[in-house]
C-alpha cells in the first residue's frame, strides 16, 4: 500500500474514533431515549461544551475527509506518488490527529491553524497532480 493509501486508510479509522469519543458522552448526556429516537425535535438537554465540540470536530473531518480522499484517488489514479504527496498524507493525518483534541479542549487560534495545515497538505496534493 502506498503512504497516500496508509494515511487514507488511518484517517478514515480515526473518523471511527472520533464517532465514539462524540456518541458514548452525547448518549451519556442526552440519554438513550434520545439518541435512540428520530430527533424529530431538540433534545430537552444541552450536550456540555466538549461534548458539542467534539461532535463538530466529527462532522468537521467528514468535510475534509473527502477533499483528502478525492487527492489521494487522484494521485494513485495518476500515478503521481511521490515523497511529495506522501508528505501531505502524513501531515493531513497529523493535522487532523492534533485536531481532534484542539476543539474538544477549545485551543484558540491554535484549532484554526491546524485545521489550516490539513486543508493546505490536501490542497499541494491537488495541485501536485495539476503541475
């Protein structure tokens, strides 16, 4: 497997992680009955700041996710590996590692700057395939 494809791979279990570091405190807090139901209306409970962040954080990587995953296809469809792009994988898996525990604990600016570096390794993974 190619760096591009490991990191991919890590990437998307990390999103596993994060679903169960968001789903075992919101089910804690909101109760069964709750997150069990269709959501039709608002949970009568706020979930705690963290707890919110990290659902964000959830939904967040999902976004980048596909960004990375569409780089990633890209360059293996093309043939374009190389240390360059396996560079970015690592870093975007990095970011998004670092980023996790970033929002939950709400480390600001410093969140924002990491989300940027994941986005900008995917972004020089798309443009590498361009040029």
């Amino acid at each position: 497997m190619t760096p591009e494809l490991t990191a991919l791979t890590l990437a998307a279990l990390l999103q596993y992680v994060q679903f169960a570091l968001y789903a075992v405190p919101a089910n804690r807090e909101l109760g069964p009955g709750y997150t069990m139901s269709a959501r039709d209306r608002e949970p009568s409970k706020s979930l705690s700041d963290r707890t919110a962040r990290l659902g964000r954080a959830f939904d967040n990587h999902f976004e980048g996710l596909i960004l990375f995953a569409i780089a990633v296809g890209v360059i293996q469809m093309s043939g374009q590996n190389s240390a360059l792009t396996a560079l970015c994988g690592w870093v975007y898996l990095g970011a998004r590692l670092v980023y996790v525990p970033a929002y939950a604990l709400g480390w600001r600016p410093w969140r924002s700057l990491i989300w940027f570096v994941g986005f900008l390794a995917t972004l020089l993974m798309l443009l590498t395939a361009l040029f």
